[in-house]
C-alpha cells in the first residue's frame, strides 16, 4: 500500500512563491501538497512590509502572475494593500485555504536517508514527513538592524521597517529615519506628512529616477477586463523595456551615461537648494545599488519640517541621535529603514541533507544553488527565489515563475519515473557558480559600491546576472542529467533488514 506521505510535498511560505508553486501543482493536478507559514496570515513580505507609504517599484501588469492578470489594479504600480489583496484572491480563487497551516513556521527539517523523505518540524509542535520540500520562505526577510553604538539606550519608541508598528502615533512627533533606501524612499514622504520634524539620516545618496505612476483610468481597467490582451500586451511592453535597461546595468556605458544624465537632470529639476542637491548627488555608478523610482520624496525633503542629515552617526543615546561633533538630533520615534540580511543569507530554517549536513555549512563561503534553486547534498529540497536570482531591473515574479515551472518539472519527472530522490551533482553546482561569478566582470555591480546585492568579500550572492529570458531558458526543463537519482525500487531495497545499508556514496541505480 501506497504510504501518502512518500508523495507529499511541503511548501514553505505563502508570498508570490509559495502560493505560485501551489498554484501551479493545483492546474497539474497535483493536490497532495502543504503550505506552512510563520506568520498569521498569508502573504510574505507583502504582508509584512506594511509601512506608511508601502507600494511596489515595478509596474503592477508585470509584477503578477501572468497566468492571473488583474484588470483590476487601481494604478500602474499598486500600494501593498492591493498586492496582499491579490495574493488573498489568489488563494480563495484556487482553493488554497485548505493546504494552509497558519503560525506553522518551519524550525527544523532534516533529509531521511532510509524513507527518502524531509522531516520537518513545526512551531506548532507537529511533524510532517515529505518527499519535497519547496522554501518559498522569501529573499529579504530578515531585517538588519544596523550596529550603531547605544541603539539599545534610544528608551523611545523604535522599529524596523518591516516590523511597523501600526499602533505607533506619528502625528506631532520628532521622527528620524535611519537610511535611505528604497523603503526609505517610500516611507519618508508618508511620515513628513503628520511628524512635527523629520530627520533623515544619509550615509550615502542614493540614484532616484521619476517613477511612472498614475491611477489607471476607467476606460483603462474597462478594456483590460473585456479584452484581455491588451493587458498582456501592457506587460509585454513593460516587460521589454526592463529588459532594455538591463543592457546598461550588463556594461554598455553608453545606455549608462544616458540613465545616469537623466537621474542628474532630475535632481536639478527637482532641488534648487544646490547644498541639498550635492548632498543628494550619487557618487557612484547608476544601478550599482537599487535605483529608486519616486516623484514625492524629493519634494517631502524640502519641506520645512523635514531635514536631511548627512553627518555620520556616531551614537544613539536617550532621546536622540548624536551625529559628528557630539551633534544631537532630538527624536521621539526611530525608525530603522536599514535593509535585510540578503548577500549573507543563510538557511531559512535549521536545514540538515544527506550525512546529517548543515546548509550553513555548505554556505559558509557564500550561498549558492545551481539556478538558483538546488544545493547538493539536499536531495529533493528546492528553493523558489533562491541565491542569485534577485534582480536590479524587472520583476521577480517573473524568475520566480521561471523556477516554479524548473520545480514542477523536476516532481512530475520524479513521480513519471518512479524516482525517490533527486540530488544535484556536486561538480553541476561547482561549475555552474563558478561561470556565474565570471559573469559579474564589467557588470555595474561590479564597478565597486557596498550594496546588500554583495557579502563583504565582494562576492554577489543575490543578482542573476543577465537578461531574465536567458533565465527562463535555462529552468524551462528539469535537467535530470545534472542530477544524481534514486529510484524506488533502490529505497526499498535501501530498507530491506537483510541489506547493508548503501549510503550516498553506493546509490548503485544512479543516473549519470
Ligand atoms: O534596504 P536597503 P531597503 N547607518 O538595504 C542604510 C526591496 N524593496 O529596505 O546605502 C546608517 O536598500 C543604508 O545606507 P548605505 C528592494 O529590492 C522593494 O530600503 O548602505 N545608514 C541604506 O540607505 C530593495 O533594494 C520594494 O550607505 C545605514 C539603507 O539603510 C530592498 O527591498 C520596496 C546603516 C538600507 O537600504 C531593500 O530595501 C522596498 C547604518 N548603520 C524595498 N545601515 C518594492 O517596491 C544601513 N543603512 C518592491
């Protein structure tokens, strides 16, 4: 008899991965799955990052499924509330609700050898045994909070940006924002709007690019609705451009001078004050960090209760931060806009594969899977936004559709051929991160700014380097050559009392 669990897949997360993968194991016919999720509701970063101010910098017709367009969307690039409410949609649409554990953050999970299986523990205190195990546990989830001298000392009210504290009155307060990024940038005009002083800290000024953003007319969403390649068409157009853009960030220095004069002109057009406009003045090369698209933020600078700070911190202390000199800067509320963990990411949860192995130890060097997706010596463990496929030009949801298609390939070969367990060759891995690293030579990001895209070795852990298309060309099939296989018939063999037991080494019905 057939033990269910053998064909069980858990799915960690329910952001655009989780939910994507679920999704399209669901329109396979493949409804034996579990999502978990840490939080108490569904949604990811997209419920988690809630700010005042909070929206998407990629337009909203790229950034969704393209199996699930949404005539819908109030503007070309839609506020959190709406994402989160599209990914509710989603769920409701395609019967999720019922594969959702809620507050079931995965702490541990370790690959079984005998049973070929992922056991995996839960914060509830359940234990859930399953053949794949798909993180779709997010890339910038773990907020950095940044190493400043006293920042424990504050006493006054302090949070990450992605922990906002809805419950927090802005309204009349001296307010200070540590960082200019691209949370930063959305938070800032939101908050000069009610504190009675803002304080922006600045320890490096950021490229910012007017964003294209404007409500969708009726007429708009109407034809979207009744005719709808037209919205493919929108975000075929969006989704060319970004492309375009991506030939200056891969080193044509042509297309990089002409971005980086119309940022420049911009800022001039925006900023007479020519103290504050040199303060705001990159010194570095266009999309070496994020560019930033917003139309409020340079404006919201130059209101008079709002001030940009580019002395350097030197302490945080009671009600206040001290910048050089021993300058205080009196705050009631501070708010931590100071990015995630990214480049030095480690496992998202106590990860241990084949001989009881460590994912941070596997990682202790960087982290890397082959496309992003496997690491060798976890077999059957799959990583949707994994290292390497974070992007300066387009929309994730495209690279992480790319990697969901790679996945369900990889489980319908699996179960089509009886295999227990698919595990990428170590020399797969090796030569493939290896050719990938050469491929940041002559790209922007190599043109040397820190940014969370690379670990302090210089090492760039997080971008794909090249044109999304080539990405998705390369997941469009599961490649079963590059992996070492076991089949069913070697599992059960591997569980025979009588038989010795074969460890990885001796996977006799192996592939090569
Ligand atoms: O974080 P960041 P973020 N003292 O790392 C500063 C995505 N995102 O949350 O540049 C003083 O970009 C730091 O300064 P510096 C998007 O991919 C998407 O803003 O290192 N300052 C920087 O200014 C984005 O790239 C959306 O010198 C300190 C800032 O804090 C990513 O999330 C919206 C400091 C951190 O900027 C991260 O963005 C928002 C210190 N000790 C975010 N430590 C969308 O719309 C750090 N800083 C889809």
């Amino acid at each position: 008899m057939k033990r269910e669990t053998n064909e069980h897949i858990v799915i960690v997360g329910t952001g655009f991965s989780g939910l994507g993968m679920a999704i399209r194991l669901k329109q396979s016919g493949i409804h034996d799955f579990t999502i978990l999720e840490q939080a108490s509701g569904i949604g990811g970063t997209w419920r988690a990052n809630h700010y005042p101010g909070a929206a998407c910098d990629v337009e909203s017709n790229l950034y969704s499924f393209s199996f699930e367009p949404n005539p819908a969307w109030s503007r070309t690039f839609a506020p959190q509330k709406e994402i989160l409410a599209y990914l509710e949609r989603c769920v409701e649409k395609y019967g999720l609700g019922a594969h959702i554990r809620l507050d079931s953050g995965v702490t541990a999970a370790r690959w079984d050898e005998d049973s070929s299986e992922w056991i995996i523990d839960t914060a509830k205190g359940e234990t859930l045994r399953a053949r794949v195990l798909v993180s779709g546990s997010g890339g910038l989830t773990k907020p950095v909070l940044p190493d400043i001298p006293g920042l424990a000392s504050f006493g006054g009210e302090t949070f990450h940006s992605a922990q906002w504290d809805d419950a927090c009155a802005l309204d009349g307060k001296r307010v200070a924002v540590i960082g200019t990024g691209a949370s930063a940038i959305q938070i800032v005009p939101e908050i000069a709007k009610r504190a009675l002083h803002l304080a922006v800290f600045q320890r490096t000024a950021p490229w910012i690019m007017p964003k294209a953003d404007r409500p969708f007319t009726d007429a708009e969403r109407a034809r979207f609705e009744a005719r709808p390649l037209s919205q493919k068409l929108s975000r075929a157009a969006i989704y060319a451009r970004n492309e375009i853009v991506a030939l200056g960030f891969l080193g044509n220095q042509t297309m990089m001078r002409l971005g980086e004069a119309q940022a420049t002109k911009y800022l001039h057009r925006k900023v007479q004050d020519p103290v504050l406009r040199k303060k705001l003045t990159p010194t570095f090369r266009l999309g070496c960090k994020r560019v930033l698209l917003t139309n409020d933020y340079f404006p919201a600078l130059q209101r008079k209760n709002v001030e940009l700070v580019t002395d350097p911190i030197e302490r945080i202390e009671q009600g206040g931060v001290l910048t050089r000199g021993g300058v205080k800067h009196a705050v009631d509320t501070l708010v931590l806009a100071t990015g995630f963990v990214a480049a030095e990411q480690m496992a998202p949860f106590d990860l241990r594969g084949r001989g009881g192995r460590h994912l941070n130890d596997a990682w202790k060097d960087g982290c890397e899977a082959y496309l992003g997706t496997t690491v060798a010596g976890f077999p059957n463990f799959f990583i949707v936004f994994g290292p390497n496929t974070a992007l300066g030009h387009s929309s994730m949801i495209y690279m992480i559709e790319s990697q969901i298609a790679y996945v369900l390939d990889a489980i319908k070969t699996m179960r089509a051929k009886g295999w227990s367990a698919v595990d990428v060759k170590p020399e797969v891995l090796r030569a493939y991160n290896e050719q990938l690293q050469t491929r940041f030579g002559g790209t922007v990001w190599s043109s040397g700014c820190a940014s969370w895209y690379r670990t302090k070795s210089g090492r760039n852990t997080t971008l794909w380097p090249s044109f999304t298309f080539e990405f998705r060309w390369k997941t469009r099939k599961f490649d079963a050559e590059k992996y070492d296989v076991v089949t069913d018939g070697a599992r059960r063999q591997r569980q025979a009392p009588t038989t010795p037991s074969l460890g990885a080494a001796s996977r006799s019905d192996v592939h090569a």
